[in-house]
C-alpha cells in the first residue's frame, strides 16, 4: 500500500489505499458551528427558534451553523444560554485530542490469559484510546516449552502476523501453516490457536477488535 498525494483537494497531504473515512479538518468557525446544530438537534428545535431565544436574526444563526461567520463572544454566550450549555461546550470537537498509545520494547504489560500456563506468554503492547471498539494488541511469545492450545474463542476478530518461528494455526475446522510474515484474519468466535509448534521458540503480534458492551 502506497502513499500518494491526495489530489483532489489541491493539497500536498499525503493518503492511503485505506478505506476509512478522511478525517475532515475544520476551521474553528465550523467546528462551532456544528457543535451547535448537534446541541440544537440534541433539543429537537429549529434553527429560527433557536435564534429567537438567543435573540439573534435566522440568518446570522444558519450563517454561525454553517461556519460561514466568526460570531462574537457575546453571541456565542446567547446562544450557549440559549442550548442551556456552558460556551465552553461549542468548542469541545475543535478542542478534541488525538491520542496515541506508546510503548517502548519489552516494556508491555504481562497479561495472563488460558494457554499462560503451556508456556504461552503475553505482552499488551498498547490500549484503546476511546469510542465505541477495543482493541488489544498482543505480543505473544512461545516458549521451548510451550505445549499446542487450539480451544481459545472469544468475541471480535483478530488478525495474527507471524514473526519468529513456525506454527501450524488451527481455525474452526481448517489449518493453516504460519512463518515470519504471513498473516492471519478471523472471526474470532470460532475456536482457534496454535495446533502443532513446528519451530520454537516463535513470537508473533496478535490485534484483538471487538466492540463494546
């Protein structure tokens, strides 16, 4: 997957092949402006009531909805009133961070799971910054003593990328052989894991997603 500049709009950002949704990047004004309707919608009013009980004309409230204007403080503090929200709230999504989770080598955290216990280790590598899905990223290592274990399940999908060693990887009623790059991606409720240890010791990555409750 390459990046390449993203010529429709002119700039020189750089995107992916990715199929998520382009994170759009919204001046101050906008940024208002929609948090606005959103707590406008939220108490299920029009745009011209809303201006009558901040007391401002409705087409200065479409033009601040739309981002079109930069309304003054005073306006601003009208319509907070008026939504019956602090004014800091209109600037919540402009406010917004962007977390990252960092984790330097070997210092991820020990988490004990079924198959510990067969010389199966893991490191967490990283956690859920937010939002509505988790995702828990593994670094597991088997070690010299590490005995087969194809009886995990769970809710979700994971995607295991192979780094070290070989491995046979039991999923639902099919096996697959696994050396340093190969890749695999499942629905993780079936019963699933390593079926034959061809080379140890081996480690791979293991990203757990499932949404939540």
């Amino acid at each position: 997957m390459t990046d390449r500049p993203d010529e429709r709009s002119g700039s020189d950002v750089l995107i992916t092949g990715s199929g998520a949704p382009h994170v759009p990047r919204h001046t101050l004004e906008q940024a208002i402006g929609a948090q606005i309707r959103q707590q406008r919608k939220r108490l299920e009013i029009t745009a011209a009531e809303l201006a009558a009980a901040a007391d401002i004309s409705p087409g200065m409230m479409s033009k601040i909805e739309n981002g079109q204007i930069s309304p003054s403080l005073s306006t601003l503090n009208a319509v907070a009133n008026a939504l019956n929200v602090p004014i800091s709230a209109l600037f919540a999504t402009y406010e917004e961070r962007r977390d990252c989770s960092y984790v330097k080598a070997n210092q991820g955290v020990g988490i004990e799971r079924r198959g510990t216990k067969a010389g199966h280790h893991y490191q967490l590598i990283g956690h859920s910054l937010g939002g509505d899905v988790v995702v828990e990223p593994y670094l597991i290592t088997l070690s010299e003593e590490a005995q087969p274990y194809t009886a995990f399940q769970h809710s979700g999908i994971e995607l295991i990328y192979m780094l070290t060693g070989r491995v046979v990887y039991r999923h639902a009623d099919k096996s697959y052989l696994l050396e340093p790059g190969d890749t695999l991606f499942f629905d993780a409720g079936a019963p699933h894991g390593p079926e034959d240890l061809v080379e140890l010791p081996m480690s791979y990555l293991s990203i757990i997603i499932y949404g939540k409750d």
